[in-house]
C-alpha cells in the first residue's frame, strides 16, 4: 500500500518515486537490479503480481504521464514505452481484478494520465488504450443502465444533467460552463440538474449567475464516496443526455463517465481533451478551437459550434473589486525591482498553472531575456516551501540564462489574481498549452497577451478569443516571431497602450455570447430528436 500511496500523490509525476518503486520490486522478484522503465523488468514485475495490490501499482504506472521534462525527445521515448507497456497488459492480464468501481477506486484513485495533455500530442491512442485496459480490470466500469431505447416525447421539457464536482464554485470549469447552465435551466424546453458531490455555492455561483433564482432543485448532492451509488443516484434521473464538463480533472468522475447512465454523453472543453473512453459520445467545442481535421485526435464525435461555446461572465465587472480598485501597480513594480536589481523594469506577465511548463516554451522564455535586458519575467508557482515550488524553481533556474531576472509569485483568491495580471506590462500565454480562463481575464483588463497556438486545442485558445476579437497582430506562427513579438510590445509602451484600448473596446463580443446558448440549446434538442446534425 505504501507504493500506491506514492503513486497517488504529484510526486510520482516528477519521477520522484521510482527508487522506491525499483527497491520494492528488486526485493519482490529477487532481483540483483531492477528499473520499471525497462521492459525485461516490467515483464518481471507483471509475473510477481501475486495479489490486487501489486496488480494496482503496475496498473497506475502504466498510465503514468510526467511532468518538467528536459526536452521533447525524452516525452516521446517515454510516451512510447508506455504504450507498449499498456498493450502489454491489454494482453496477458486477467479480467475482474476489481470486482466493481469502488474497489477499483480504493486501489487506484489518482488520475496519472492527465498531464498527457500538457505534451502537444494526440493522446486519443494512449487515452483509448488507458482505458481500455482499466475495463479489462474492471468490466463493472461499462455499467449500462440504458439497454432499451428511450422513447422521444416532445410534449415534455429534455432532461439534461451536468455531472461535475467543481461546478459549484469559482473554477475554471465554473466560469466556462455555468453561464450555459443557467439559460438551460431558465428554459422550459430543458429539465436542468447538476450532479455534484458539493452542494455548497458561493458568491459567484448565487449573487452573479443564479441571483434572484431559487436554485433549490438544481442541484442533486451525491454520495461524496461510493461510486456505484453515485451511478444509481444518476440513473435514477432518467436523463436523456449528460453533460461531462471536466473528464480527466476529477477521478471520480471519469470512473463514471465510463458507464452508459444515458442515452446520448457528452463531453466538453474543461480538461481540453479526448475522453478515449468508450460511452462518450460527442465532443462538443468551436470552429475557434478545433478545425474538422481534428476529428481524428478524438474518440466522440467533434461538433464544432459557430459561437465559441460559452456564455462567459466579466467577473472583473461583477464580483465586488474594491482591492482590485485601490490596486497600485507600483508597489508590485517596486517589489520586483527589489528582488531583481533591474531599476527599470519591462515585466512579462506569465501567470498560469505551472505545470504547463514544456521544455520548448522555457526555451522562448529564456530568449526573451536575452532579447530585453531590462525584462523580468512573472512566474506563477504553488505555495513558497512547498515540494512543487521547489522543484518548479530549480527547474527553472537550471534552464533560463538570466535567472536573477525571474520573480516568482503565488497562488491566490480571484481578486488578487486579477491585481497580478493588471500588474503587468504583457501577458505571455504558454505553449504548446496555453490559456483560456487567464486569457479572457487579461483581455477583460485590457491586456495584451501574446500567444503561439499550440496543435491541440488546450493551445488554441488565445488565437481563437482574438480571432473572435478581429485582432490578429498577437497570434504567432513560430518560436521565434513569439519572443520578437513579446519584446516588441514589451519594451514599447506606447505602441502596447494602443492595442491595450483596442482589446478593452473589442473584448465585449467574447463575454455573454448569446449565440452560445441558441447552439447549445439547438444541440441537445437535434440529439434528443435523433435529427441528423450539420457540424
């Protein structure tokens, strides 16, 4: 149990865990030396599984993604030895480990695929593959309460379910689905509920979305810890179609999204990626993000909308921004000259999850540096102290020429997020994953935001929001035109201010898109019908 603690834990995405891995199996099978990473000893580890517990820890490292990587090459040698491992155990392991999902879960409750998605990379051979294997192990996972076609009845409203945990609250999957849901609710066509293990709502979710909405039915709590009863508590409301807004961020709820609960499944923009699971069925996003040649990097049906999809709130103009008014840039721009001895700083804002740090992109950053003597740059890490920041530093430092010109900031509450971004002089996006909740924030405050697109759609979202915009000048085809850009704008503060007046003025058509919400609502109404659809 002590290995599939470890593996349940980030350390196991920094490699950080393969010692102990390597000691447990060197000891098990007798060996005088043992790495996992090699085949002949995974062969020999997989002939050792003498119990479920030694079965679930190469069932997880099978499926294990990394985080920091030193350079591309390294990703894709260990992308392919993970799916030769992975067909591997598709073939000679045996079936009905776990006898239903909550066995499956208490041996295996971490998700060690998702940051496959950082990477740049089709994943919908690895994620098919992932989960096939987890079916293999655990056919109580297909549970398929729907062996009968429904009948349609169009004299009664389309019941439609949401299934996700962070809905409730202030996440990024918040802010890019709510917006949709309360126009469904609002809509008497539309029977609306979101399945959540937390019923709690915050200040967004009742003074902004749902303010003056009795909201009491909306929202059906589920058991916080036994899965089969979260898939009857499911079933039992007779959806017609069900919604997934985040497979792959919460592990519960990829567990259920294997089953058929109804009809027709979707999934949706909030982890950025292809399921590759088997119930899935349309994956919805926008002509912004996606083109009909992706098709082929997804496991559902692409529908591609028109509009971008979502109903977005300005939460800058809405939530209560008394800290953000009395925000003064120049403390921060005095802290940042403190910390890095620069007197006249061009500060390059780069202010998402540190994780997406791809060895390609710190490359970029790097340049960018040499290119502005006078640029520091603003990184966003996890609390000071913590195992993740130390490691995100290091990392960083090891790659970046002028480190001393690095300023590192922390994770924090919404408003004082949003006092960082306007604290800036230029946004970066990452690449090849990019922004879409820190980028329309920024354009809300007016910023200017470079981006280079990635080949997935987790890459693609600045460019679209511009797109959307009508701005083009910060869309940039290669490594080498972003850094040219970056400082271009960076170190020209009169030439950015134009732009910055121009995002502010255009940003108005990316919120509150009411073409969103037609296409949503004629979606489900042409899946419910059983019409055949034109996207």
């Amino acid at each position: 149990m002590e290995i599939l603690i470890l593996l349940a834990h980030r350390e196991g995405q920094y490699k950080c865990n393969l010692n102990q891995i390597n000691e447990f199996y060197k000891k098990s099978t007798n060996a005088d030396t043992f790495n996992i990473e090699k085949f002949a000893d995974f062969q020999r580890a997989f002939k050792d599984c003498d119990s479920i517990g030694k079965c679930s820890i190469l069932a997880q490292i099978a499926v294990n993604s990394y985080l920091l990587y030193d350079n591309v090459k390294d990703i894709l040698r260990d992308r392919e030895y993970y799916k030769k491992i992975l067909n591997f155990m598709i073939k000679y392991s045996g079936r009905d480990i776990y006898k239903d999902v909550n066995v499956l879960h208490q041996f295996i409750n971490h998700n060690n695929a998702y940051f496959y998605s950082y990477q740049d990379l089709s994943n919908v051979e690895l994620f098919k593959l992932i989960a096939e294997l987890q079916v293999k192990l655990c056919p109580d996972l297909l549970y398929d309460c729907v062996k009968v076609p429904r009948k349609i009845n169009p004299k009664r409203p389309i019941k439609v379910g949401f299934v996700s945990d962070f809905i409730n609250s202030l996440h990024s999957v918040t802010k890019d689905r709510l917006g949709i849901i309360k126009h469904l609710y609002n809509d008497l066509d539309f029977d609306v509920k979101i399945m959540s293990r937390k019923s709690e709502t915050d200040i967004f979710f009742n003074n902004v979305v749902f303010d003056n909405i009795d909201t009491e039915k909306l929202i059906v709590k589920m058991d916080s810890e036994d899965l089969v009863k979260n898939r009857t508590q499911i079933a039992e409301q007779n959806f017609d179609i069900i919604v997934y807004p985040e497979i792959g961020m919460c592990p519960r709820n990829r567990w259920i999204a294997f089953s058929r609960l109804a009809p027709i499944q979707i999934n949706t923009w909030g982890h950025s990626d292809t399921s590759g699971l088997p119930n899935i069925d349309y994956f919805v996003s926008s002509k912004y993000f996606n083109s009909p040649e992706d098709q082929e990097h997804y496991s559902e049906k692409l529908i591609l909308f028109n509009s971008l999809g979502t109903y977005y709130y300005n939460i800058c103009k809405f939530l209560e921004m008394t800290e953000f008014m009395n925000n003064d840039p120049e403390i921060f721009r005095n802290k940042v000259i403190e910390k890095t001895g620069v007197k006249n700083p061009n500060i390059y804002g780069c202010i998402q999850i540190f994780f997406k740090m791809h060895p390609v992109f710190v490359k970029m950053l790097d340049n960018i540096l040499k290119m502005d003597p006078n640029g520091v740059i603003v990184l966003l890490s996890s609390e000071e102290g913590k195992p993740d920041h130390d490691r995100f530093v290091d990392y960083i430092n090891k790659r970046i020429t002028h480190k001393e010109r690095l300023y590192f900031i922390y994770q924090v509450p919404f408003i004082q997020y949003a006092c960082n971004i306007k604290n800036c002089d230029l946004i970066l996006d990452y690449f090849p994953f990019g922004g879409f909740n820190s980028t329309i924030e920024s354009f809300a405050l007016g910023k200017v935001c470079i981006t280079r697109p990635g080949r997935r759609i987790s890459g693609r979202f600045t460019q679209g929001l511009y797109n959307k915009m009508g701005i083009t000048e910060f869309i940039c085809k290669t490594d080498e035109e972003y850094v040219k850009k970056a400082v271009e704008y960076g170190t020209n503060r009169e030439k950015r201010e134009e732009y910055e007046n121009l995002i502010l003025d255009k940003s108005q058509a990316i919120f509150e898109e009411n073409e969103s919400i037609d296409e949503w609502k004629e979606l489900l109404k042409n899946l419910y019908k059983g019409k055949k659809l034109s996207y």
